[in-house]
C-alpha cells in the first residue's frame, strides 16, 4: 500500500515521460500558433461560464496546469495575475516555452500541490479546475483546503472535469459497466495509450483516484465554498469518452461547478 508521497511521485515521473510524448504531438505545432492575440482554450461552457465569473483584471490560480496553454488563455481573455501549479519538472519547462512563445507573463511553478504551505494563501480571485486534475489527487480534502486557502474572501473555484460517472464504463467502445462508481482504492495503469496520441504507449506506472460527485460537492460545503452554479452534460472533454456520446444510454460525462468562498 502507498502512501500520498509515494503516489504522487510515480505520478510525477509519468508526467514527465508524457511531456516528451505530448511535445511531438502537438505542442511544437502550437508553439507557432499560441502568438495569435485571440488563441483561445475555451469551449462554449467555458465562453458562457468566463463571462459570467468575468476574468478582467482576476487574479488566477490553476492547480494541475500541465503545460500552461489553458492558463496563458485566461491571461489573453483579460485576467491579472496567473499562476500555473504542476508536479511534472518536464510540463512546467513545456509550459514556459509556450508562455514565451504567447508572449505572456505568467508565473509557473513546479510544485507537488501537497507540499505547498502558506506561500499563496489569500491571493486569488479564481482557481481554475480543468479536465483531468481531480483523479491524479489521492487526497481530496487536502486539496480542497489548499484551493480555499488561495482563494481570497468572496473568490470563486471554478471546476470544468470529467464527470466521476465514467470511470464506470468501458474506455474503448461501448457502454459496459465494468467499474464500481465508489471504488475507494487506486486504479493503477501501466503502458497505458497517451491521451493525446493513442498510438503512443507511456510505460511508467500511475495511480489515478476516484472521486464521486458527493465527494466534491461535500468538500466544497466542509470548505466554506458555496454551490451557486452546477451543471452536468453530454459531451466528452476528456479525449477518452467520446464513444459514450453515441451510446444507446449516454451517461453524464462532464460538469461544470463555480463555488464562492465566504
Ligand atoms: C491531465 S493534466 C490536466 C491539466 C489540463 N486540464 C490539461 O489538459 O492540460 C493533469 C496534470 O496534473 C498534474 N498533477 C498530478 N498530480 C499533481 C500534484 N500532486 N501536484 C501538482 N500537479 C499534479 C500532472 O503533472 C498533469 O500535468
């Protein structure tokens, strides 16, 4: 049995080995689109969600950035301050080739999120969750006190995931269950298809975590963070469920949450 150290470190050295994968894919092509003054992440959740949080002049905070290119996105549709937060040594130097290509000032920072103590607490209008942060995290509690300490009185969290219902199903095709939703151990992979590039095997082991809905939305409540937005959709953000849109039986499979600190 692991403990939180050793998880998120086998975790680190796979994001490290995706990175080199992911440079390849696509990211030596976007070094040459991120200049454009209106290169934008976001989809249309996103579009219609940013205008009603309204980023002008935020100050943000995104824990998980991977390599920044959501993060430098905010930083061009107005905020103010941003700060970029990822374990992986090999994403946050991807994230600063990008941030420079954009031409943006943004700070980024290597950081295992639960050894972060007091450094930023207080600071931020936004804590921006995107797709695929959550499951990487064997201690969601912790996380969360994290993410509310950043945030300042009245900021918000604003979390657009894959929804916890998909781990049930079935990655290749079909809607099969064929996991349980409240699975409390680690799911472990091992060369496992990049989500970007399938045909790219990474080898390294990871431990992904599930956490159901009442989870999250508990430890908003436990955390002083209150719901005043909660949707769930249809489509796939995750480049790993699109075939369950086409399913006889679509389950949800993403949901967009904006909560607002005291
Ligand atoms: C799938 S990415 C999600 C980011 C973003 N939505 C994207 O699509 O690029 C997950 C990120 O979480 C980071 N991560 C995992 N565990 C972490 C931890 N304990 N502290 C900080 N970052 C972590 C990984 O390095 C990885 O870059």
């Amino acid at each position: 049995m692991k403990n939180r150290e050793d998880y998120t470190e086998a975790n680190r050295t796979m994001w490290n080995e995706t990175a080199a994968v992911h440079q390849t894919t696509y990211v030596d092509d976007l070094l040459k689109r991120i200049k454009a003054p209106d290169y934008c992440t976001f989809d249309t959740v996103e579009q219609r969600l940013f205008e009603q949080i309204g980023l002008s002049g935020k100050a943000v905070v995104q824990p998980s950035c991977n390599n920044s290119r959501e993060l430098i996105a905010v930083k061009k549709a107005g905020a103010a301050r941003c700060l970029g937060l990822d374990i992986s040594d090999a994403f946050i130097t991807q994230g600063k080739q990008l941030a420079q290509a954009a031409e943006v000032d943004i700070e980024l920072v290597r950081a295992n999120l639960y050894d972060i103590k007091h450094e930023y607490d207080n600071q931020f209008d936004l804590a921006y969750v995107t797709v695929g942060a959550l499951g990487w995290l064997p201690d969601l509690p912790s996380y969360m006190t994290l993410l509310s300490r950043m945030l300042k009185p009245h900021g918000k969290l604003f979390i657009y995931e894959m929804h916890p219902a998909m781990i049930m199903f079935e990655t290749e095709s079909g809607s099969t269950v064929v996991n349980d939703y409240f699975q409390r151990t680690a799911y472990r992979e091992e060369n496992d298809a990049d989500y970007m590039n399938p045909d790219a095997k990474i080898e390294s082991p990871s431990y992904w975590f599930q956490h159901t809905l009442g989870d999250i939305l508990g430890q908003c409540i436990d955390h002083g963070l209150n719901i005043n937005h909660f949707e769930e959709y249809r489509h796939d953000i995750s480049n790993v469920g699109a075939h369950l849109e086409q399913s006889e039986h679509c389950p949800p499979l993403c949901f967009s949450l904006i909560a607002q600190k005291n």
